[in-house]
C-alpha cells in the first residue's frame, strides 16, 4: 500500500493540473520577471517544433510563450516518466513489468488528455500523449541501465 502512496499523488496532481485553464497556468508573467533579457533568445530563434499542423517557434509565438511551450511539453516528458517509474514501484515483480508500467503511462496519459478537453480552453492532443509515453519508456529504459551497471558491478565483486 505504501508504494501506491507516490503514485497517487502524482495522479491528483496531474488530474488538478490538467483541470485548469491555460490563464491560470500561464508562466508568461513569471518568465518575463525571471528573464527580462530573453537568454538565449538567438539560440531558441533556429527552433520550429511541429505541434497541430503548425511550426511553433519565436517567431509564430514570440520568446516568452515559447519558452513556456518548451516549458511544458518538457515538464509532459519528464512527469510522466517520473508516473512510469512510481507505477513500476508500485507494481508486484512479474515478467512484463517494465511494459505494464508503460501501458499504464499510456493509459493515465489518454486519461489526462480526455479530462483536459473538458475544460475550457483546453484541448486533448494525441502529440501529447505520445510525449508522455516517450517520457515513459525513456525513464523505464534509464531505469533498465542503472539496474544492469549495478548487477555487472556485482557480479565483479
């Protein structure tokens, strides 16, 4: 039960994150605060990520919703890989493990997007699930390394 308790957290996290307009997440105002000279600016100006049918770079959005775009699909990447690995946790040893825990990730991550399309403003988008679960299989192949360097460095001693 105790395993569970992580994930469930992160699960109401994402459910109250995903059940907010795209105002009252806007990190606009706290990016133009933190970053009043536009760091990088040149740099991220070569970036078009395609998004929807459409090219999103500084130049389709300007610097500060741009940086929040890059902002949030890295938090998408990361968070739900951190959820793969908190479902792993949580999940009894057995063969397949690793790809439940992806499937599941998946799952949670279509969840995610159907209860954001029903919030004003907001829309559900196959990208984004897709990004999830890459965030998924990423941390879960990280996960596969550190275990097979820490069994090599066993087995040697």
């Amino acid at each position: 039960m105790k395993k569970i308790i992580p994930l469930l957290f992160l699960l109401i996290v994402v459910f109250i994150s995903s059940g907010q307009t795209a105002e009252q997440q806007s990190l606009v105002p706290v990016l133009e605060k933190w970053l009043p000279n536009k760091p990088l600016e040149s740099l991220l100006s070569y970036l078009q990520i395609p998004y929807w049918g459409i090219l999103v770079s500084i130049e389709e959005r300007g610097y500060y919703p741009f940086v929040e775009f890059l902002i949030r699909k890295g938090t998408h990447f990361f968070y739900f890989g951190i959820i793969a690995l908190a479902i792993y946790a949580a999940l009894p040893k057995f063969n397949y493990r690793k790809l439940t825990a992806i499937s599941l990730t998946m799952f949670f991550a279509v969840a995610d997007e159907l209860h954001q399309s029903f919030t004003s403003g907001r829309t559900a988008s196959a990208q984004d699930v897709m990004l999830d679960t890459a965030g998924a299989i990423t941390a879960l192949l990280l996960l596969k390394c550190i275990q097979a360097i820490k069994q090599r460095r066993s087995a040697k001693a």
